[in-house]
C-alpha cells in the first residue's frame, strides 16, 4: 500500500510541476501611446475581468503614454514587447526597414477629426479651410499633410498643436484637431460647444489605434501573441457591452476625464469601432486594401520613399 | 618756456587756508589730527609722511573730493572761483581714448567745443613733449609717457592750483628724475599753487619750495620748512652739499618707519 | 604661414570629427546602432542637400526672429541694467525680479506666450528676447559697476554731471562686459527662438517638430546642425563688432591671434 501511494505521488509529481508552472504567469509589457480614456477601455476591461491570465496566463502591465512617447521605437528595441501605435507609424517605420506588425486595430473608422466653432458657420472641412482664422494641427502628421494636399490655397494659418483645449475655449477664431470621442467632449463639458469634421470623409481613413509588435517577437512568442490578441478582443467585447468598471478604473488614473464623460465617450465610440454587423469574433481585424490604401496615400504624400509589402504590415491572430 | 596767451589772472595761484582740519573713517578711526597750515599763492608745497599717513586723506580734501570732519580747509583764488588740477598717482587714462582725446576730457566736461578743445589740449601736450603722440592709445605708451599726459590733463584748465598724489612713485629713477625737472619747469613758467604729496624725501627736496611732514596716524604737523635752495635746480644739484643737507634735515624730521602713534 | 603650421592648427580640432563620423557611418550601415537611433551622417548629409532650400528658408526664418529677439533683450537689459546701475535701492528691489528671466523654463512658459501674442513670429521673437535678456543684464550691469575708482574720481572732480559720467565714463569702460553678455545671449537667442517655433510655429523648429512626428531623425540632425551654425554666425557677429569697437585699446582683443 505504502508503495502504490508513493508511486503514485512520484507519478503525480511532472503533472504537478507542470500545473505550477501554470501558476505563475508571465509578466508583460503593455505600453499606451496616451493616457488611460475609453480609446484604451478594451484593454483594460480585459485586465479587470482576467482575460489575459484565462487566456495564456498572463500578467499584462498596461503602461499609460503621453505626448511624444516613442512606443514605436520602444516596441522596435525590444523595450516592451507590445504596444499602441498609429497605422500610419506601422507603414513609416516598415519603409525603413524597421519590422513591426499591426495585430489588432480598435477603430475601423479613424475618430481623428477637426474640431471648429458651429458659430462659424461651416459646412465641410472645405469650409475650414478656405475661411481666414487658426487651425492647430500637429506638423508633419499624414493627415496634416494629406489635408494641406488636398485643400492646396487654404486661407486658414496652420500652427503647431500643443495638446488640450484651452485656447479653443477662449479663441473663436480658433480650430483644432481632435479625437472626436475625447477632445469635443471636454469641450462640451466646458459648456463649449462644438463641431467636428471627421478626416476620414474626406478620403484619409487609416486603422486607428493599433495593436503592434516585432515580428521576431511574434516568431518566437506566437501563441503569446494569439492569447494576448484573444483576451483583448474579449476585452473590447466586454467594454462595447458595458464600460462602467473599466471607466472606473481609468478615471483614477487619468483625472483629466470624469466617469460622466468617460461613459459618453464609451458610447460616441462605438459606432467606429464596430462596423456593421460585425461579428464579436471579428472584432479588430484588419484587410489588406486597406491597407494597400493607407500605403499609396503616404507615397503620393512623399512620406515614404518605397512602397513596404502590404502582407508584412499587418497580422490577424 | 612762456605762453604768450597766459594771462595775468592765469598767472595767479590760489590760496589754502587749512584751519584745525581733523577726519576720521570708520574702520580707520582718526585719520588727520587737527592739522594747520597756509600755503601762498605760487608756492611749491611738498606733503612728507609715511605709508598710511594720512597725506592722501589731506590731498583729498583739498580736491574737494572729501569734507573735513572738523576744522575748515578753504581755498581762493586772486579773482574769481579757484581751477583744480588732479595728478594720481596711476596716470589714470581712459584706455579707449588717445592721448589727445585722453587730454581734451576736463574741458568736453566743462562744454568746450571740440575745435576748442583740441586746441588748448594741443598746447599742454606741446609743453609736456607729447605733440607727436596725440593720436596714441595709452596703451602704446611708457609708464612716464602716460604720467606727462596725465599732467597735461591737468593742465588743460589752466587750474590754480595743481594737486599731485606721488605721481612719479611707480616709474624708474632716470624717468622720474627727468620728469622732477619737467614738473618745476612747468611750475616755473605758469606760477600757480602745488601741492605735492610724496613719501620720497629726496625728491620732496628737490621739487619743493616748502615741506610738511606728517606723522604716523593720527597724523599730526610734525614740521612745516622752506627749503633753502635756488630756484633752478638742475641734475647737478642733486650731488651739491647744500642738497645733501637738506635732505639730512628732512629726514631726521622724519617719524621713524614701522612707529605708531 | 607654413604648411606644416596650418595642419597643426587645423588637424587637432579636425581629427575627432572625422574618426566620429566615420564610426558613426561604418556603425549604421552595418547596422550595429538601428538608424532610427542615430542617422548615418551621409543620411544627414543627403538631408541637408535634398531639403537645401525648406532649410535655408526655415534658418532665415529662424535668425531673423533671434536678431529681432536679440536686439529686444539688448535694448530693454541695457536699459535695465542703467536704470539700476544708478540706484542701490532700485538694484536691490529690482534685481532679483531679473533672475526670474534666467530660471524660468521656456518651454513652460511658451504656451502662454501664444496666448499672449498669438500664433507666429511675434512669440517667436518674444521667446528668444526672455532668453536671452539675463545674460546682457547681469554683464552690463557688472560692468558699470566696475569703473575704476579712481577715473570715477577723476571725473567728480571736474564736477560731470551723472550723465556724462555714464555715457562717457561708465559705458565705455563697461563694453567689454557688454560684449560678453552679448556673445552668451546671442547663442541663447537662437534657442529662444527655436522653442518658440515649437509652440508658435515657423522656422527650424517646426522641421525639427515635422521631422520627428514623421520619424525622420535624419531631418532633425539637419535641422540642428543648421541651427548651431545659426548660433556660430551670430556670436561670430558680435565678435566682429567687439574687435572693432575694442581692438584699438582693450587687451582682449589686442591678445587674441
């Protein structure tokens, strides 16, 4: 008797090696290109519910951003294994031989907007344009310079965006670029009102808020990565349902937002994040004429030299 | 050495009355100790004393520079307010201005004209040997070279009275010699009042009609004598027995060096 | 001069340069140091060719605006520092205020200066004036207050009026301090003006701004070598009006080869 159950306990002894092994997750980095808004509610729902530990057992520590953090460049070096970037910054550093992967976009529709003064009167952002007064807008960006391109004998004076509303609220000759889910809000709250312009009507529609990292990662991590991108669609499953815990969670560590706001973004969001009808399964994945469209718009802009393969831009895991 | 446009009025030194004139600074304490004399108009002053005396504070006072605490120290001229004419004992030339215009400074600031200026600047540089260096910066220039500018400075106005704080004390001895006899040729020819201080007995000798000897500080007269020698006094007298024992008798007036009072 | 005199004044300070740059190159080509880290300074070089004219109109902008800034500072921190070169009691109320110019950090103080004088060159020149205006203040300052003694006597006793001892006494003999205060502000200016850029637009600081939102740090290096040429260009100037004005009697100058 004393033999079997020895044995016994020998034999159970890989099984439970294994199951510790289970046990202790394993620790990663997720940097942010922003502070914590609802443009990041998936990831963090994700966390709250234990998606990523479910999933693959992981312990995912989401970093917040601010204006200037080089995520990219911290994803490109091995800093963090996982981070938020701009489409557009996918397709600028594969042209320079850098080679990081797009793995999950949260906006199928780009929020990013021009945000104007409705006593101005316009109709377009043809109007804005044409009309005498200040847009700030950040320089070099691509959907800047797509919009100097395509409104060429603009009357407005382009300056440098700093970031914030402030002198929106004061000037009102005064235009900004914005997110549509964020800075019109703030402004609202202000009892500022406004009016946005979404840049993607007029023809620049890049994926918006992507998932990225180096595809060496990706080789040698790839059911890291499956599990990861898992848990974030769940996530944003999640956050489309029901947003008060995330927002909870994100008004402490971003105090410029309030839950009333946080919750009203929630809900502007959805409709860019979703396109019709879309399955929960599908939610965040990414086509390759988008792609090729995003690509051909920054050669003609002359922001890239050489067109990268479509295929290395982007991964749906 | 004559100017034919020295006038009467010109030729005239001034007069110093210093009655009881006592001044303290503060970290010092008492300076000058109820100190009286009178010089005449013409008259070659000479001020002896040692380091720290007080002479300085005295010659100070009479530029006007500085107010006795006590006593009064008054100065007049024949006719009208008296001029005076200051000699540092570092020439003291504006580095950024040549001799000429180094020269010219008292009279821009009493609002001469330029021209004007430049012409009566001209003629004590003239007087002092230094017509060829007008256009000059001081800084091209010897260290006896600077004090004869410095003195034509001084000339300029044609003072009453001429004020030099040992001037020749930082130049070598042919140098200063020759400057010694430059200075009681000039003396000679315009007539006005000198006062010279100095810590040098053998040139307080050689230059001065009369010598003031003051003691340590709190400085006290500690003697006030004319010299006996003739007017001219030339290279050769400095070797002249008469000279020699006059200087004895200066020097043994002297306060012993290192001595407080 | 000998041949073999001008390489060894030339060669000591060219040296480095050229071992820098060329492990620099060899360094980024075969790729031990990522491009988007450091540019390969052929890549910088080929920058500077291919945007010769965005740059050359981007650095006019930009020098116009630090002279402008320049001179602003010049003229209000010469003026200051008379007004309280004259007083004690204005120095010591007024002076440390003064300070407040060197400490304050002009790239948080830049978003109010757009409030204040709105988008464009105006903040620019505003930005390199706060800059650059200290230096002029503390020097001048310092100069005037270190006449010699003894000419200031000189002057008092053929009673000048303060204001002839000021323009003819005291501000001569300060220039050399002025001039130095010029030559640390004119550097400052340029900086000035390109932080300004940053908030106000226009100039080497909004390609600076452009090329790093675009990750072109090949551009940025272009931009900030044009702009420490800038920076040589002006102090150059100020050294070229010093010698003139200095050469003939200040030490300085005559002591320089």
């Amino acid at each position: 008797m004393n033999c079997l159950l020895v044995f016994l306990s020998l034999a159970g002894l890989p099984f439970a090696a294994q199951a510790a092994e289970v046990a202790k997750p394993t620790a990663l980095q997720f940097a942010l290109n922003w502070k914590a808004e609802p443009e990041f509610g998936g990831f963090y729902a994700a966390k709250l519910s234990g998606s990523f530990e479910k999933r693959g057992g992981l312990n995912v520590d989401i970093t917040e951003g601010g204006a200037g953090t080089p995520v990219v460049q911290m994803v490109a070096n091995s800093k963090v294994p996982f981070g938020i970037a701009a489409a557009d910054e996918v397709v600028l550093s594969q042209a320079r031989g850098t080679d990081v992967v797009a793995l999950f976009a949260v906006y199928q529709t780009n929020p990013q907007g021009i945000m104007v003064h409705p006593e101005r009167g316009f109709k377009s952002l043809g109007d804005v344009f044409a009309a005498p007064g200040i847009l700030a807008i950040q320089s070099g960006a691509p959907y800047t310079l797509f919009l100097q391109a395509k409104f060429a004998n603009a009357k407005v004076k382009l300056v440098p965006y700093a970031g914030g509303i402030a002198q929106f609220l004061t000037d009102a000759n005064y235009s900004q670029q914005c997110f549509v889910t964020s800075e019109p809000l703030l402004a609202k709250k202000k009892n500022k009102p406004s009016q946005s312009f979404l840049i993607a009507d007029a023809g620049f529609n890049p994926y918006g808020t992507v998932v990225i990292a180096r595809r060496q990662y990706l080789e040698k991590n790839p059911k890291q990565a499956r599990d990861l991108i898992g848990a974030i669609r769940d996530g944003w499953n999640d956050y489309l349902r029901a947003s008060e815990s995330a927002n909870a969670w994100m008004v402490k560590l971003n105090p410029a937002m309030d839950s009333e706001t946080m919750k009203e973004s929630a809900e502007v969001q959805k409709p860019f994040i979703l396109a019709a009808n879309t399955p929960k399964k599908e939610l965040g994945k990414m086509n390759s004429e988008r792609w090729t469209t995003l690509v051909n718009q920054l050669f003609e802009l002359k922001l890239i030299k050489k067109k990268p393969a479509v295929e290395k831009l982007f991964q749906n895991i | 050495m004559n100017s034919n446009l020295d006038s009467d009025k010109q030729r005239a030194g001034a007069t110093i009355r210093c009655e009881a004139v006592s001044r303290s600074f503060s970290g010092t304490g008492l300076v000058l100790d109820r100190i009286s004399f009178q010089v005449e108009p013409g008259e070659f002053v000479a001020v002896l004393g040692p380091s720290g005396s007080g002479k300085s504070s005295l010659l100070r006072l009479t530029a006007g520079l500085d107010q006795p605490d006590r006593g009064q120290l008054v100065i007049e001229a024949a006719s009208g307010a008296p001029s005076r004419g200051f000699v540092f004992q570092d020439a003291t030339l504006m580095p950024w201005r040549t001799v000429l215009r180094n020269t010219t400074l008292p009279l821009e600031l009493a609002g001469w004209s330029r021209a004007d200026a430049v012409g009566r600047a001209s003629e004590e540089l003239r007087r002092v040997r230094l017509a060829e260096f007008g256009a000059r910066y001081p800084h091209e220039l010897s260290g006896g070279m600077k004090m004869r500018t410095s003195v034509a400075r001084a000339l300029t106005t044609q003072p009453n009275l001429l004020l030099l704080d040992e001037p020749f004390a930082a130049l070598d001895e042919p140098t200063r010699h020759g400057l010694q006899m430059q200075l009681r040729e000039i003396w000679l020819a315009l007539g006005m009042t000198v006062l010279f201080v100095t810590h040098s007995v053998t040139e307080a000798v050689f230059l001065a009609d009369r010598i003031i000897v003051l003691s340590h500080r709190p400085a006290r007269l500690l003697l006030d004598h004319k010299v006996s020698l003739p007017e001219s006094r030339d290279a050769e007298l400095r070797t002249s027995l008469d000279y020699v024992n006059e200087v004895r008798r200066i020097a043994a007036a002297m306060p012993v060096s290192g001595e407080a009072s | 001069m000998t041949l073999r005199a001008r390489l060894a004044s030339w060669l000591p300070p060219l040296l480095p340069l050229i071992v820098s740059l060329g492990v620099a190159e060899v360094a980024v080509r075969l790729a031990w140091v990522p491009s988007y880290l450091v540019p390969a300074p052929s890549e910088v070089m080929q920058s500077l060719f291919d945007d010769r004219v965005e740059l050359l109109l981007a650095a006019w902008a930009t020098l116009s605006s630090a002279l402008a800034g320049l001179a602003l500072s010049f003229a209000a921190g010469t003026f200051f520092a008379i007004a309280l070169s004259s007083s004690d009691l204005a120095r010591r109320a007024f002076y440390p205020y003064a300070v407040f110019f060197q400490t304050v950090p002009i790239i948080s103080i830049a978003p109010l200066l757009v409030i204040w004088f709105g988008f464009g060159q105006p903040t620019v020149i505003a930005s390199a004036a706060i800059v650059s205006v200290f230096p002029i203040i503390a020097s001048t300052l310092l100069g005037l207050k270190s006449t010699e003694p003894a000419l200031l006597d000189l002057f008092k006793l053929y009673t000048a009026s303060s204001g002839q001892i000021l323009w003819m006494l005291k501000i001569p003999f300060a220039l050399p301090q002025i001039f130095s205060g010029l030559r640390i502000a004119s550097g400052l200016a340029v900086v000035g003006a390109i932080v300004g850029e940053f908030i106000g637009g226009g100039g080497l600081g909004s390609v600076v701004d452009a090329a790093r939102t675009q990750q072109r740090i090949d551009r940025v290096f272009a931009a900030v070598l044009i702009s420490s040429l800038l920076g040589v260009v002006l102090v150059g100037a100020v050294n070229f009006i010093s010698a003139l004005s200095l050469g003939s009697w200040h030490s300085s100058e005559r002591n320089s080869s």
